[in-house]
C-alpha cells in the first residue's frame, strides 16, 4: 500500500505542474482571458498532493504507535 500512496502522491504533483505549465504555454499563445480560470485545475492537483503527503505522514506516526501500543512501550 504505502508504494501504491507514493506513486499516486507522485501523479499528483506531475498532473498539477503539467497542468499549470500547460495553461500557462496556452495563456501565452491563445490569450488569458480564456485560460486563467482552468489554473484551479492545477492548483488543486498540487493541494491534492500535499494532503496526501501529510495523511502518509500521519499514517507512519499511527502504525508506530500501534506497534510501539502493542509492544507496551508509552510515551
């Protein structure tokens, strides 16, 4: 699981910054008025990566806690 959760945090940072590259390469040939509006794309693609980061994070700290619970070791 926690390669499938790598590669999928990966996706989203590559999605968010192709994406934001490719509205800005299309703001700058067709116009911005047209294409500013699809940065939210981007722009949650990358808040979608980092939610991701910090929930992996959360859940590393959870299973060493379950197994530091089970081992009977407190903190």
């Amino acid at each position: 699981m926690k390669g499938y959760n790598k590669i999928m945090q990966l996706f989203w940072l590559a999605t968010g910054i192709v994406t934001i590259i490719a509205v800005t390469y299309l703001g700058f040939t067709e116009g911005f008025e047209r294409w500013a509006s699809y940065y939210i794309f981007g722009v949650f693609a990358i808040l979608l990566f980092f939610i991701r980061r910090f929930m992996m994070k959360r859940m590393v700290k959870h299973e060493e806690y379950l197994k530091n619970k089970d081992k009977g070791v407190t903190k």
